[in-house]
C-alpha cells in the first residue's frame, strides 16, 4: 500500500491554554478531509508547548556569570544561554557558538531545544515537559473524535552527528510502536539480522515535515498506510540508554 502524507491547513494561532485536538478536528471537517483507522496525526512540538505555556519571558531570566561570558564570546543572548543551562542535565559540548545538551527528557540536542524562532518578541519556547503524556492525551481525544484509532507523533527539529541538515523527529509517540525490530528475522539471502532496529516513528515525522514546512505554518499533517506491527509504545523508546551510549 502506498503512503499518503497530507497537511492540515487551517490551524488558527495556538495560545497558551488552546484546546489543540479541538483545533485539529475542527480543521480537518473545515477542509473536507477525512481520518481513517490506524491513520497517524504527526503535530509539531512547537504548538503544544505554546498550548501547554511552555513560554518564558526573556525579561524575566537573569543570567548567570557562565552564560554572561559564554554569550559575550559568541555573541548570543545571555537569557536564552541561561535558559539552556538551566534546561540542561548535561551539557555535552559547548564550543564553537553551539551549545549540545541532553534535556531533563533525556533528547540529546542543540540549546537544550529552546527556540526563538516563530515565538513572540522577547520570548522563548521550552520543550513540553513530558512530551509523551501530551501525546497520549492528544491520542486519545484525536481517536474519540474521530471515532477510529490513529497514532499521534510529536515531532521536533533536530540537528544529527557526522551528518548536515535538520530532520523531524518523534519526541512523544502513543498509538504506535516507535521501532520496528527486524532482529532475529533474516534478510533477502537468508542471513539471520542481528542489530537492525528501524525508528519508524522517526521515519514518520521527518517524512511529515515534507508537507509541513517550517515556515508554512502548517503545524499539522495525517499519515495514511503506514502499516505497523504495534500499537504501543512510547517516544522515551527512542532513546539510548546510558550504558549503551558509546559516546559518553
């Protein structure tokens, strides 16, 4: 079966306390589209945060002496530094103007995944706090709605290792299995897998963000025929854990 990605235009801007799956259902009936079972609703992380008040006041943020000087050094905003610090579990390498840390969630990724960008003036936009109980909620009014199953990824932009460019990611997943475990199976010529593990939901966001653009304000797309072996499973599935990190 061939996939189908589809953008969900329409949305209006989200605020703070915005009822996001009351906002997508209303656009999907506006716009004549239809949702089918095992259908899945890729929703970009920004309008969650923004709907949950995942939103700080630069002028609140004080700077500490670390983010004064590392800001001055590279020219950035010493608010927005102290902000990724404090963010921040670890910080994996500040150099070069960049910050890499692993959030309290465990994403490794650039500013501790605060964003300026497509925020209000002199504000910045945090990470949900726990991206996967935002997306079971989600799933769950999503799937009442309209009265089927879908799965429901929320996607973010990340940078990757050894490799240019940004893709989508799933950084809350409900509804679906995140990976596809082809251990144990055999390929085309009979050798038995050992180590392939696909993240699908991975897969899935990026290949959303095709249609949704970053600056097309379309924060929503539905995926139809990407057929999956499992509906459980958790974006917290996506990440390594610590003793199987070769990089720490």
């Amino acid at each position: 079966m061939p996939i189908e990605i589809h953008p969900v235009p329409g949305l209006p801007e989200i605020r703070a306390g915005d009822d996001i799956a009351g906002a997508i259902v209303h656009a999907v009936r506006s716009n004549d589209m239809r949702v089918a079972e095992d259908d899945i609703v890729v929703i970009a992380q920004k309008i969650v945060s923004k709907s949950e008040d995942r939103i700080v006041h630069l002028d609140q943020i004080t700077p500490s002496e670390r983010a004064r000087v590392w800001a001055e050094q590279w020219n950035k905003d010493a608010r927005v530094v102290e902000l990724v610090l404090r963010e921040s579990k670890r910080i994996v390498r500040m150099a070069r103007g960049v910050i890499i840390s692993e959030t309290q969630h465990g994403f490794v990724c650039a500013n501790a995944g605060i964003d300026v960008s497509n925020a209000d003036e002199g504000t910045a936009i945090l990470l949900p706090e726990n991206p996967d109980a935002s997306t079971r909620a989600l799933q769950a009014r999503l799937s009442e709605a309209f009265a089927c199953h879908v799965g429901v990824i929320v996607s973010d932009t990340f940078g990757r290792a050894w490799r240019e460019g940004l893709v989508n990611v799933a950084l809350g997943v409900a509804g679906l299995g995140p990976l596809i475990d082809y251990r144990g199976a055999t390929d085309a010529n009979g050798r038995p897998l050992q180590s392939t593990v696909i993240a699908v939901a991975d897969e899935l966001a990026s290949a959303a963000e095709l249609v949704m653009g970053k600056s097309d304000r379309i924060p929503v797309a539905i995926i139809r025929g990407a057929a999956l072996s499992s509906r459980a499973g958790s974006g917290a599935d996506l990440i390594r854990p610590a003793d199987k990190d070769l990089f720490r």
